[in-house]
C-alpha cells in the first residue's frame, strides 16, 4: 500500500468531489481525507489523500483524475509516514504559544511550528524597524531581501488579508511587538487557508510575546 497527497482544483459546485472520488475509486484508491485550501471565483483547491494498492498506480491516478470535467492536478507527492491532522497541529502550535515563558520562546517557537505545520523550508521573524532577524528556523533570504518583501507587503491590502500572494511566500505582521513574520515554501503554492492559519498564528504570537514583555517590565 502507499499514500499520497493530491491536490487538485476542481469546479466549486456540487458533485464536482464525487466525481474525483468515483474515478480514485477506478484505481481502486482509497480517500482518507480531504482539506480545503482555497475557494473563490467558481473553483476550489483540495488537498487530497489517497492511499492506493500499488504505487505505480500513481500517474494512472493523476490521468483518471484529470480526465474529469474542470478538474487539474496540481501536485502529488508522498504522504507522511505519519498522518497529520492541520486543525490539530495548529491547535497545538497555539497551546505552545500560549505556554511560553519568555519573549524569546514564543519567537523561537513561532518559527520553528510554523515551518513545520506548513511544510515550508523557512520561516523568519524580522524587527519592523531596524529589519534585523529576531528568529528563524532553515535557510533565510538576506536582511535586505526581507526588508523589501516585507515592504511591498504592507501596501497591497489581499496580500495584508491574507487572500493572495507570492506562490512561494507568505507574510504575516506581529503588529503590537513590531515584528514580521516571513515564510518561503518551494514547489507547492501557499494556498489562502494557509495564509489565513499564518496570520492567526502570528496574532497568538503577537499578544503572547506582548504579555510576557510586560510582566519583565513590571518585574524591573
């Protein structure tokens, strides 16, 4: 047996999933679970996953699912040898956060959950003001290369929201602290749940490393 996970755009309407599903089901493939990533203008973009009886089934199962009206696979790749539930990960990620005890955990801790509940290949917190790196986890773009992204950021009010974006970035402010929060993903595009799930992330991690900041102030 293998598993993988499929993401496909398809028609945002009803049937559209049960049409994808009858044709997995021709390659005698299994859906254990389904996740929305993004929904608008008349389309959707699932992520899939399909465990599957033999693994060379795999480009036999990316036709079949293609072959489906408005339906395009985007990408395919291994699932993990352990299945990870997002909502769960993340509601873990935010326990973390809540439970840090200094100002330099909830970053560090920021940085590392991120990277790992999105998959990405790195993750950065940056100081608004002077640019300098506060936090980060794999191998970071340059100070001013951040700087600049960060900025061009700020002025395009989808990408603020977090409905749009770079296919590879995504950025969310810590507005209280004065920070940024910058992730880069190859391969797969970030999608808007997971742009939107970033930027929860990082109010957590704002008003935490607010409250822990201030009890130090009041200690001293």
């Amino acid at each position: 047996m293998a598993r993988f996970v499929v993401r496909v755009w398809l028609p945002d309407r009803p049937g559209a999933l049960g049409l994808v599903a009858s044709r997995i089901g021709a390659v005698r493939g299994e859906i254990l679970g389904i996740e929305i990533l993004e929904r608008g203008a008349g389309r959707a973009v699932d992520e899939l996953v399909v465990e599957l009886s033999d693994p060379e089934l795999i480009d036999l199962l990316s036709d079949e699912i293609n072959a489906v009206d408005g339906v395009d696979v985007e990408d395919v790749r291994p699932a993990p040898s352990a299945l990870h539930d997002p909502r769960l990960d993340a509601l873990e990620t935010v326990a973390l956060l809540v439970g840090a005890c200094t100002a330099t955990e909830v970053l560090t801790v920021l940085v590392r959950h991120a990277k790992a509940d999105l998959e990405a290949e790195w993750a950065v917190v940056v100081d608004s003001g002077s640019s300098a790196v506060i936090a980060a986890v794999g191998e970071t773009p340059s100070a001013g290369w951040l700087s600049a992204f960060i900025g061009g950021s700020r002025i395009s009010d989808r990408v603020a929201a977090g409905d749009t974006g770079p296919n590879d970035l995504a950025w969310a402010p810590l507005a209280a602290s004065g920070f940024d929060l910058v992730l880069g993903r190859r391969g797969r595009p970030l999608r808007a749940r997971e742009r939107h799930q970033l930027m929860a992330l990082a109010r957590i991690a704002d008003l935490r490393w607010s409250q822990v900041a201030d009890a130090v102030a009041v200690e001293r």
